[in-house]
C-alpha cells in the first residue's frame, strides 16, 4: 500500500518523521499534526510544543496508529455485553447550571449530590421502593432544613429535573457497533423509575429494550443479588444458558466491577476513549 503523503495527514493525526537538520544530520520528530503550509508541516510535540517542519526537510515518516480502545476491544470479545449507563453511556451537567445554583446556596460543586445520594430515599429509589419525584421532594426538604433560601433550592431541583443527561458518543456507537455486529448487549444501572423517559428525551430510545433496571428488581449494584437477577434477565431475553464467563460487563465504579467478578462476570472499569481510539 503506498504511504500516506506528509502533506495529506489530516489535523488531529500523530505522526513520527525523520528530517535532515541544516548540518547533514537527522532529527526525530513526533507529535500531533495541528496545521498545514503550502511548505510545511506544524506538529504538536510532547516536550517542545509545536515544531514546524519544511516538506522539503522530511526524508521518512510514519503515521502513528492509536493503540485501540480497551474498553471498545473488551467487549467486542464478549459472548454477551453488558455496560452502565452514567457515566459510561450518559453523562450529567455538575458544572454548569447546577454548580452554579450551588454556589448561591453557599454550597461546593458537587454537595447536593453528594447529599441526595446519601439520603435514604436514594437507595429506596434504585431498589423500587421509592420514586424519583420522591426522592427530589426529600432533597428539597433537606435543603430547606438546613435553612437554605427557598428561590434557591427551587431553582436547583428544577435544574436538576430538566437535566436527563448528555448522551457519551463514542460509548453509545460502540453500543450500536456491538449490536449490528449480532452481540447481545444490555445496559444495567442502578435506576429510577424516570430511566426509559430520560432516554427517549435524549434520542437513545433505541437503548430502552436492552435496559436492565434495578428499580424493576429490587436490589442494586454492587449487591451480589443484583448480578444473579441481572444474570438470569440476560438469559431470559436471550433464550438459552449463558455461561457467566462468557459476560463482559464496564462500569465506572471500581466497587461494582470487583463485584461483578466476584459473582463471575468479566469486569473492566471503564475509561473513555482518547482520541483516535475505538
């Protein structure tokens, strides 16, 4: 196959290129390509910052390829997928709107959740005993305990509710790569009784019939309960006994993937992808 022209590498490409130095020698460069010149090439590098080097000075390159997605090759491997959804298929505004509510309310980025999950409406929540309307309704009561300004604290639960999320695009088109690639694949979070909603307001309804919810089972991550009814939906709607081994599940909580291979499943802790990767 004949090599990629220097001066048709796209931007945002890494590369490595040897190039005659004005004394006769050679020099090594490597980095990212940022621009193109009619005679030249300017490179993002490590320790230098960006070089520019003259077409004419190159006397070899290379185009780096990236080493692949671990996560995307993980379960591409997988008798059957199984991923979470926040923070691996979704991801929420903290530091926007809401952090900006926060600050009136004398609060640090991240407190009211930090709060809200530690109430035990939460866990009432994710297990099916309680609701997400109820859950919002004891943050605001707690909030407004602690003596916060009630403009405030409205003003955070509607920013709060009107947020379902950010769709993570490199994860939701590994999804759709796994599933036209004939893998089963299912998503599994610990839930609320809003999930299906939230997905179709973000245009991943097509994710709603791999959904396994623990609000529909009553026991959530990292419970071992949670990966035995997990375990015995994916056999269900697969129709046949799936060997646990055969599961590849991610998560972005240490503590759920160790439980995961605890109960049997592969698990990696999930990390996105840099760019280039798939």
């Amino acid at each position: 196959m004949e090599a990629e022209r220097i001066d048709q590498i796209p931007v945002g490409q890494r590369v490595t290129l040897r190039r005659r130095l004005p004394d006769g020698a050679a020099g090594d460069v490597v980095g990212t390509v940022v621009a193109h010149d009619p005679e030249g090439v300017t490179l993002h590098t490590m320790r230098r910052g960006e070089v520019r080097v003259a077409y004419a000075e190159v006397v070899v390159h290379r185009v780096v390829r990236p080493v692949p997605w671990r996560i995307g090759a993980f379960l591409r491997r997988a008798g059957v997928a199984v991923l979470d959804l926040d923070g691996v298929l979704r991801t929420f505004d903290t530091s926007g709107e809401l952090a900006r509510v926060e600050s009136e309310l004398g609060l640090d980025v991240g407190a009211v959740i930090e709060l809200a999950f530690a109430l035990p409406e939460a866990a009432a929540m994710v297990t099916g005993r309680s609701t997400h309307a109820h859950w919002m309704a004891a943050v605001r009561a707690r909030l407004l305990a602690d003596a916060h300004a009630e403009e405030a604290v409205e003003r955070l639960i509607a920013v709060w509710r009107e947020d379902r999320g950010t769709p993570m695009g490199a994860t939701v088109a590994l999804v759709d790569s796994l599933v036209a690639a004939g893998t089963p694949t299912f998503v599994f979070t610990n839930g609320t009784d809003r999930v299906p909603e939230e997905l179709e307001h973000m245009g991943l309804g097509r994710l709603v019939p791999m959904l396994i919810n623990t609000h529909d089972m009553g026991r959530a991550k990292p419970a071992p309960q949670a990966f035995a009814l997990a375990h015995a939906e994916v056999e269900r709607r697969v129709g046949r006994v799936v060997d646990r081994a055969q599961v590849h599940f991610t998560d972005d909580r240490p503590g759920n993937v160790e439980a995961a291979r605890e109960f049997g499943w592969q698990g990696r802790v999930f990390t996105p992808p840099a760019p280039g990767q798939w």
